[in-house]
C-alpha cells in the first residue's frame, strides 16, 4: 500500500501530520521488594527465564563505549534461546558481536532511533531474519507507554546505583551525564536490571529503585570516552562556516530569534558552527534566549553559562563537558525521552523550540528528508531526534553543503524518508536557501528585508544538477530490511536491502 | 569591478575549485605555482582551464597564477590558460622583462585561438629587484590593472625576518603602493600568514590601507570578511562624504565656487574623495 507521501509501505501507512489527543501515562509496576542485588551478570541471565521471542532493551548513552549491551547479549546467547528482539535506542560500531547473533537467529529484530557500524550494515545486507525497524527518538518512549511494544527485560547501563536500585547517569567512573532514553524502558519493561560498576546511593536518582527488578554489579559498564563518537566540532570547512553565518542571518530575517526564543541543534560540524555564531549574536546584541535542547554539547554548555540561556534541557551528552557541566550547573536539566519528544504529551519539549538546526545526507524538492541511509541505500543513522524536533519546532532549519564530494545533497526523490518535508521549513546550502512554499509570507519578508539568496528548491536542485550532472540511481534488492516510523508510528518507508559489491 | 580581496585558491584541488564563488572573495587567483607540487603542474593547468570553461564564476574576477619565467613551466601554463579566458594573470616574480615576454606569448595564443577578451596582468613585486624596478615594470603594458606585494619572498631575497609589525617591509610597501598610484594601477596588499590570528590581519589591514592600498590578497576563506571590514567605508566617513556632496550641490546651485565645511575649505581632492566614498557605499550595500 502506499502511504500519503507515495511510498510503498507492508502495513500502517503514514497519513499526514495528525494531532493527537493528549494522553497521559501510568507507571504502574508492584513495588519490588527483597534482596536485588546479584553478583554475577551470567548467573543472572540465567535467573531471569528469558525465553524464545522476548525483547531485550538497552539505552546508547554511553554511546560508542558502552559495554552493557555485548556483555549482556553475550550471556543470553548461551542460553539456546533464539528469535529475540533487541530494542536499542541505538546502536554503535562497537556492538559489532551483535551481527554473530543475527546469522545464528538468536536475534531476529531489531528497534533503534539511531545505527551505524557494522550492525548497520549486515542489517542492510539483510543479515537479520526479521525486521529493522527505525523511529525517532520520542517515539521509542511513546511505544513503550503505549504497549505497541512490550519490554520484557530492559537492562539499564548504570553510571551509579544503589543496592535497592535508585539509578543516576551522573555520578561514577562511568558518568555519562543523564539517562533520558532508558527512562520508559525502567518505567514500563517487564522487568528491569540495573547493570553498574559503581554501588552508591546516588544524589540525583533518574531511575527509582521501585521501578527495578535487579541490580547486577559488573567490572565495567563501559568506556566514558566513547561517548565522544562523531563530529562534536566545529567545522573549519569555509562552505560550512558560510552556510552556518547564513543560517543565522534566516534565522534573524525570521523574527524568531529575539528575547526568550529557544534552540536545538545537533553535533555536526556545521549545526555547531550555528551555535558559536548565535553565541556571538546573542552576546553583541544581548539576546537571552529561555532554553537550549536535545543532545548537549560544549558549545550549549558554554552558552548556558555566559547567560545566553537560562535552561539546556538534556536528554543525552554528546561530550564529556557537557556531561561535568549537569554537576555544576543547577540549570542543565536532566529530562526523559518522553518529556523530550512523546507525542502524546503537547508540553513535550520539542513542541516549545523556536528553531531546530539538523543535517542531511539527502533532501527532495518536497522537503523530505533522509538521514537514515546513504546514497548508497546503507543504514548509516536514523532519525534520532531528527523527525520529532522537525515536528515540533516552529521553525526546522536544514544545513547542508548543496554539493558535497560531487554528489548533491537536493534529489528528486531521497532514497529513505526519515522526516518529511511537511514539517521542514528551510534548507541552507552554500549556493542558496530554500524555504518551503507553505510560507510564502516569509519568502516576501526575506526577499524585502534581508540580501539573503532565497531561491526555489527547484531551482537550487537544477544548480546542483549543473554542477553534478544527473546521477545514476543505485539499485537494491525488492527485500524490505527496515521500515522507517514517524513519530505516531505510522510508516513512512521502507528501507531495502542493498544489493552485494 | 571591486576588488577588496584575492584569494588564492590550489590549482590542483578540485573542491575549492568548485567553491571558488561562494566564498564572498571578490577575486580569486587559481595557483598554479606554489601550492603545486612540480608532478602535478600538468593536472592542474587542466583542471583550472576546465574549472574555468565549465563552472560559472559570473560575479567574481578570476585569475590564474602562472609559473615565474625563470621556470620551465610558464608558456606551457599560458598555451594552456589562455583558451579559457580568465580574467587575468597572476605574474610572480614579475619584472619588465618578464612582463615583455608574457604578453608577446600571450598575443600569439590570443590570434591562434582567437580570443578577443584581453587578459589583464596583477604582477607580483617579490624581490629587491622587483620592487626596486617597479615603476619601470608598470610602464611596459597596459594590461597590468595592479601590483600586488609579495613579502615572504621577498624577506627571504632580502634575508630578513617576517615580523608581526611588518616593519622589514615599511619600504617595499611604500615604494609600491606610490608607483601604483603614479600609474593608476590598483595596489594590493601582501596576504597575512597565521590564518588563525585575526586581530592580527586586522591590525595589518589597517596599516596598508593607511598606506594607500585598496585591496589584500588572502589564503584563507576566513580571512576575507577581516579584509572587507577594513575597506568598507566606516559609517563616519560615508556621513562626512554625503555632507561633503550635499554642499557641493548647493554651492553649485548658488554659484559659489569655493566652499567649506565644518571651517575647512573644501577643495577639489576632498570632493573626489568624497565621491569615490559614496561610490564605494553604494556598490558594498551601505547606502541607496
């Protein structure tokens, strides 16, 4: 069947932009009472009775340099069970060991917001038997409240946790400053384990210890240093640094960006190069804003303490000062995926930014944006907080070169619909911006009052074509691998497997 | 055209070359001398004459820097660049002799190819030598459009130090900048080294358009804001140049012929002043 944006989807099919009615979400789980504590990891994957089909959880807050998830999968796949599902809110190269368990069908699914590495990979290969699917962040918490998806054993990686089971992600030798997205999977999983290196009463308890079942003690949760995966810098690149002054110029041209506005922006080295120039705005011109969001970086961090905002709202660190700073700044606010994105909850965070700044790996002229795979069709990300933070924002600014290493950003048609065009506002590329026609006040208010180069999208693709000529498309297998879900769950396109080298 | 910076841009690296017009530099020099390895002169004499031919670099003056004469390298440059049509040629090491040997080449290719568009020269003052001869040098063609000061080699002709003060190049700096006003060419400063030190380039921005000079070559994409900054006209001085205009206009209108403003007798050079200020204004965007 095909979904409103003309994409072959097997069920669900997106249907457009919904608003839904608020709901609200019970934590209804008996208080767990008696001895938790359990010396021995592989003793206890022995107790828990894990059987054939079940689901598995894991948090990414560690990143690249979480341990928890190839140790605990390492256990389980001792135990002869086969068929399981492993809900992760994503995936790093260093749960490689995961793609053994694909080939011998110990693990058949697989839910992430985000993957790239090897696991990504062999899922594009069609390594795993069953299906891939990938969401958004928010969604990942809506889906555990809702009960689309049942969490039958979330082990939570434990920066520090009490024998009782009351978890922080901000204290220990494995600090990785909050636990946001592991916050539904300890709410409402069947049974929950803490897994820590560090026994300790925290001071500032995420996860409370009625919400856990077990609490398992193990060498090493992970490496803190891992959490530095990716680009955290600023570009040098002089195209980037351009279209980043760009962007602060739309954003002024917007009117948005005045006392009170609010702002997210990813890790990508021109997204960051944005934050130092509206640092630098906001200080000359002594704009305060009211919060910055999302995965936190130096630059937000440092933005929070000259002033500029009042509040970072964080539901991961993407960089280990960031992670200092959720200790020493009383106004780093630590929030769950659900305060951050769910949809269900109209106060979600998302809904209140004034600007998101987010990047692409391919864009068509209706807007709609792929961040999920290459040119290529391999898995190389997902949405994250990509479709959630387009949804909510009023305004989502796209930053990207229009041509990067010959190939264009702008294509007829993306290659995988991670979020679409309806809720994406602007593109800006070196060579022009584009700013979706639904606004054209704002592109008669631009075009009158700022030098700006505000250019159809059209237009822009056809100046990329000049320069690229037109590319061939890659072609894939007809097997689905991976269905991509927008944030109410619904499907907005299906992710084939690639075809062999 | 307006030419504040020239940015000097590897021959040899095809993304830059792409990015050549999006950078905001109102020139840009494609090298084919120095930040070209000597194997790889012949790839990239072709890649800038195929960047040239088949990018649109319409809005910014393109140059290209050949190899000096005293190298192996220079006619094949010219057979190569000339069919492309750039805007000018960058001359290192440029002395009236060279000069003299270039555009008799050149006039060669352009009949051959029969080019019309004629190639303009920005030479290179890097030697004693260079700089010493320099007003003899812009006597001997009337393609050159402007001198630009290269102090790296030329300290090292000179055996000095670069220093942060540009002290050891006072000279040659005032020596090029007074012949390129006495042959109404346009002078351009040398570029500034440490890419990351930008109070630095500022500070040497200033010092040179002090001087007399009008535009700064520039190696780094980020340096080229620092560059125009400086020779913007400040809102100050287009104010007084507007005022200036103004009382022209109604000195003309009541006949007088000579006029003052703020107890100062305004005369001719100050109203040319004035007028080039305005110009400048309106061409950048200041004023309508």
């Amino acid at each position: 069947m095909k979904n409103s944006l003309n994409r072959e989807v097997p069920f669900n099919p997106y249907q457009g932009i919904r608003t839904l009615e608020p709901r609200t979400f019970e934590v209804t789980k008996n208080v767990i009472s008696g001895n938790k504590y359990r010396e021995s990891l592989a003793e206890l994957i022995k107790e828990l009775n894990i059987k054939d089909g079940d689901a598995l959880s894991f948090h990414h807050h560690l990143r690249n340099g979480d341990y928890v998830l190839n140790m605990v999968m390492e256990e389980v796949a001792k135990l002869g069970v086969k068929n399981l599902k492993v809900i992760a809110s994503s995936l790093f190269a260093i749960h490689k060991p995961l793609v053994e368990l694909f080939e011998s069908g110990i693990v058949t699914e697989v839910y992430a917001a985000y993957m790239t590495g090897p696991v990504a990979k062999a899922i594009s290969e069609g390594q795993l038997k069953g299906m891939c699917m990938l969401h958004s962040h928010g969604y990942r918490a809506t889906m555990i409240q809702t009960g689309e998806v049942t969490v039958d054993f979330a082990f939570i990686a434990s920066p520090a946790c009490s024998m009782s089971g009351n978890v922080s992600g901000s204290e220990g030798p494995s600090n990785c400053g909050v636990l946001g997205y592991a916050i539904a999977d300890a709410q409402y999983a069947k049974k929950v384990i803490a897994v820590t290196d560090y026994i300790v009463e925290p001071k500032d308890v995420e996860i409370k210890a009625e919400w856990v079942d077990y609490v398992v003690k193990v060498d090493k949760i992970g490496d803190p240093k891992g959490i530095v995966s990716g680009t955290t810098q600023i570009t040098r690149d002089p195209v980037g640094l351009k279209i980043a002054k760009m962007t602060l110029e739309l954003m002024k041209g917007s009117g948005l960006l005045k006392d009170g506005f609010s702002f997210q922006t990813g890790a990508g080295g021109i997204s960051l190069a944005v934050a130092k120039d509206v640092f630098e705005y906001c200080k000359k011109e002594q704009v305060k804003g009211s919060f910055a969001s999302g995965g936190t970086t130096s630059y937000l961090v440092n933005m929070l303490e000259a002033g500029i905002f009042e509040f970072i709202y964080d539901v991961q660190c993407f960089e280990l000062d960031a992670v200092a700073s959720i200790s020493r700044n009383k106004n780093h606010k630590k929030m769950s995926a659900a305060q951050y994105a769910d949809i269900y909850n109209p106060d979600n965070i998302v809904n209140r930014l004034d600007f998101v700044i987010l990047g692409a790996t391919e864009m068509d002229t209706d807007f709609n944006v792929n961040v999920t795979t290459g040119t290529d069709g391999v898995i190389m990300g997902g949405s994250g907080g990509h479709s959630d933070t387009a949804a909510g924002a009023k305004m989502a600014i796209i930053v990207s070169k229009l041509v990067s290493s010959r190939i264009s950003v702008l294509t007829d048609k993306v290659t995988t619909i991670t979020t679409t065009g309806e809720t994406v506002d602007a593109l800006v590329t070196d060579r022009g911006i584009a700013i979706h026609p639904r606004h054209q006040a704002l592109i008669d208010h631009l075009k009158a009052t700022t030098k700006l180069p505000i250019v159809d999208i059209h237009d822009l693709y056809q100046m990329a074509l000049k320069l690229t000529g037109i590319p061939e498309r890659v072609e894939h297998e007809q097997r689905v691998v991976a269905l991509s879900q927008y944030r109410d769950g619904t499907l907005l396109d299906c992710v084939y497997q690639i075809k062999p080298e | 055209m307006l030419r504040r910076t020239s940015l000097f841009i590897p021959g040899n690296n095809p993304a830059m070359l792409l990015s050549a017009n999006i950078l905001g530099a109102d020139s840009v020099i494609f090298d084919l001398e120095d930040a070209v390895a000597l194997n790889q002169k012949d790839s990239a004499r072709m890649l800038v004459k195929k960047a040239i031919t088949t990018f649109d670099f319409s809005g910014i003056e393109v140059l290209v820097r050949i190899n000096p004469v005293s190298s192996p390298f220079w006619k094949d440059d010219l057979r190569e660049i000339i069919e492309a049509e750039p805007d000018g040629l960058v001359i290192p090491k440029a002395t009236k002799e060279d000069v003299i040997a270039i555009e008799a080449l050149i006039e060669e290719l352009e009949e051959k190819y029969n080019v019309s568009k004629k190639v303009s020269f920005l030479l290179i003052a890097e030697s004693a030598y260079g700089v010493e001869m320099i007003a003899e040098t812009l006597g001997c063609s009337k393609r050159i459009t402007g001198v630009l000061l290269g102090a790296e080699d030329l300290t090292a002709d000179m055996e000095v130090v670069r220093r942060v003060d540009g002290e050891e190049i006072d000279y040659a700096r005032k020596r090029v900048v007074m012949a390129c006003k006495a042959f109404r060419v346009q002078a351009m400063d040398t570029p500034y080294t440490d890419v990351d030190n930008f109070d630095g380039l500022l500070a040497d921005t200033e010092k040179a358009k002090a001087l007399g000079y009008t535009a700064k070559a520039v190696i780094n994409p980020r340096q080229i804001d620092y560059v125009h900054q400086v020779f913007a006209p400040t809102h100050d001085e287009i104010d007084y140049a507007l005022a200036i205009l103004q009382e022209k206009e109604r000195a003309f209108t009541e006949g007088i012929g000579v006029f003052s403003y703020q107890g100062k007798m305004v005369d001719q050079p100050i109203i040319l002043r004035a007028e080039k200020i305005v110009a400048m204004a309106r061409k950048l965007g200041l004023i309508t």
